[in-house]
C-alpha cells in the first residue's frame, strides 16, 4: 500500500521534500509505524522527527495523532505547530 | 451564510464587511478583527514575511471553526479571509468578522475564531530579518488564549 | 491620537478604520465593532429610532471613557464614532476601533469601550413602534457587562 | 444665584422644558436642595422626581450625584440611565 506524504514549513525545509509517495509495508499502519519508517531513512528524517521535537499530522486533512490508523490512498502531512492570524 | 477564504490577494475590509449586514434589518452588531504584519516581533526587525498554508485543509480547518463559532453562538454571518505569500509590514493579514443580534455574541464570536485559527488553522510564517529568514514558534500565549474556550 | 466623534451623518468603516493604522508599521491588531438599527427589540417591530444625546458631554464622556481603555490597555491608537437623530432599521449607529500591537489588548479594549459607551456616554433612543414612540428602557445586562470591568 | 438646568430624552418630556435659569436660595446648594426645590413647582416636577423614579444628574457635564454641591453658573443636567451604542 503507498501513501501521500506532505511536509509544510520549517519540517519541509528539514527533510528537503515537500511531497513523495511512500509504500508502507503491510499490516495496521498508524502515525506511529509510518513515522518509525520515515526515521529509520537517514539523517534528515531522524533529526525532524527525533524525540523532543514538536510536529504535527493530519491524515486526509483532518488533525490526527500518532495512534490515527492509515489506510491505503491516505494523505498525511507533517508540519509545526500553526502560527497564522 | 459564513464565508472563508485563502488568498494572495489584499481585502478591502469595509467592503467585505458589508457584505455581513447587507440587505439585513436583524444584525445589530458586528465585531471584526484585522491582523496586520508588524516591522518588529520579540525584539526582531521585520522587513516582511511570506504565509505557507495547506490548500485544502486551511479551508476545511477554518470552515470547521467558524461552524463551532455558529454552534456555541446565535450568529447571523461570519467572514473569515486569510492571506498567503509575501507580506511587508503594515500589510493586512486576515480578516475575521461576525454578525449578531447582540454584541456581546459577536464579539466572543470574533475573538474565539482568531483564537482557534492561530493554533487550528495550517498557516505558518517565516520572517524576514536582517540577519537571514527565520520561521516564526508557535506561542504558549496563543495555546493559553485557545484554551479558554475549552 | 484618539479620535471621537458624534454626528447626523452615515461612516464609511473601512475608510474610518485606515485611519488607525496608515503610515504605520508597529499594529499588528485592529479590533472593531460596529452597532446597527435592528427592525426588532423585545418581541416590538421597529420602524426606526431617534438618538438624542447631550452635546458637549457626550464628547467629553467618550473622551474619558477612551483615555481609560488607553490607561489600562497598551493601546496605538483608538476610534469612536456615534451617530445621532433619525435612523432607519439598517443603518450604521456607531464604531468603534481600536489598534494595538497584539490582539488580547485590541480585544478587551474594544469590549470595554462599548460596556463603558452603553452605560456612561448620555444618548438616548426612543424606537419608533406601530404602536407609536417609546424611549428605550436601560438594560440591566448593559450594566453588568459595564460591571466586569471594575 | 442662578444655575443652568437642562433636561434630557424622557424627563425632559416629562418635565416639558428642556433648559432653564433657576434662581437658588442662599445656602450651601447641592443636587438633592436643587431636587427639593423642582419638586415642590408643581405635578410635572413631582412626579418626574417622584421616589422610585430613576434619573440621573452631571453638574458642568460630569457625572454627579444628589451629595454634590452647586455654585453659581452651574450646568446640572437631568436625564434618564443612558441608552445609546
């Protein structure tokens, strides 16, 4: 199964991406395990998502948490806290 | 019937708030917030700044707001127009303006939106200083001002 | 510099409201609340309403309310504008605006300005009703809104 | 001495006039004597200054009471709890 990944301001700049599609492997998915994936790729994505750092996800463009399921075709995007207004 | 919109573009304020009252003999108060790019922040020169936002999950996060707004209030209308892009101080950033019999409702309404856009609604600001671009931190001032309404 | 004025005539919000942020570069929050004739007050139809007001005091109880908000908030720049005599079902009665670095202070000062307007600035309406004219009773909860601010 | 007396929205209707000299006593005036005073005139006075009615008094334009004392050349105004905004 393959997910949309998006990635929004200051994580974007960190990872270097702003969207990919990402093949997941099988099983129940979650925020969790999709993450765990993106950490283990190298430098870039462990820094962004290393413990202690803020970050936000919503999956298909509703605000989510690391225990939202992920199903097939699913947007996610990662980004920091909002600071509009 | 509440409207949002994201865009580049500048608003002219006057106008789009008559669009809340007009034609309508049942608003007796209408409270409107404008945010406008300051030359300073935290002790920071601001030569400008540019608005990232999430096409498509702004709108719904800021429809999603405005409709709580009309759940916790009897409300007539509401606006809310946010801008995106490159901004220079002085500029207007967004617009927020609610209609009501009353105005005590209005302006809850109006502050309580503001408040859950700036920690709900996916925009981020990167600033332009003298010493190179820097992105702007979420403020505990603004979870503390969301969570009131909680 | 704050601005008061009571007039006859209709305000153009918008253009009233530039006026508390051109040439400036240091608000970063414009808060603002207009009031409107509704066609409808307790349950009677109105048809319109007459403002009478006291002049020289009127002015001089906006002023003070104004340099209040100024003394308690930290606060740009400020704007009231009241309308008296006739007025249709519709019509604008009066803005207020309030510009400010932040928003928390553009907000309370806005609210407060409009509590303390309510119940310390001398206008009167009487609402013309098919039944004929009638003065406009006070309104306890004008008074405990005026209330929370001591 | 003399004073200026204005009346406002309802109590000047009340009353039927809305400014007038009006000649004191000697003494130490104050709103409540002034108040007295009006009362005794006739009917329109007693009753717009009747107790149980609610009114309220400026002296040169700033918010008085009935304790406030009256000098010559005074404005005291009378009108009805606000109602504008």
């Amino acid at each position: 199964m393959t997910v949309t990944i998006l990635y929004f301001a200051a994580l974007r700049e960190r990872v270097g991406v702003s969207h990919e599609q990402v093949a997941l492997p099988p099983g129940a998915p979650t925020v969790a395990s999709l993450v765990d994936q993106l950490r283990s790729r190298d430098a870039r994505w462990t820094e962004a998502f290393a413990p202690g750092k803020t970050w936000r996800v919503s999956v298909n463009q509703h605000m989510a948490d690391t225990a939202t399921p992920i199903k097939p075709g699913d947007e996610v995007a990662f980004f920091p806290p909002v600071t509009g207004g | 019937m509440p409207t949002v919109r994201v865009q580049q573009a500048d608003f002219d304020t006057g106008r789009e708030l008559e669009t809340l009252t007009r034609g309508r003999v049942d608003v007796g108060a209408v409270a409107s917030f404008v945010g406008l790019v300051r030359d300073a922040n935290d002790g920071h020169a601001i030569r400008g700044m540019t608005l990232e936002h999430y096409p498509g999950m702004t709108e719904k996060a800021l429809e999603a707001i405005v409709a709580e707004a009309h759940g916790r209030w009897d409300l007539v209308d509401t606006l809310v127009i946010h801008r995106v892009g490159a901004l220079a101080p002085g500029e207007r950033i967004v617009l927020v303006g609610v209609a009501s019999a009353h105005r005590g409702e209005a302006f809850a309404a109006c502050e309580f939106i503001m408040d859950y856009l700036k920690t709900r609604a996916p925009f981020w600001k990167r600033e332009d200083t003298p010493e190179g671009s820097r992105w702007v931190d979420a403020r505990a001032s603004d979870d503390a001002a969301a969570g009131r309404w909680d």
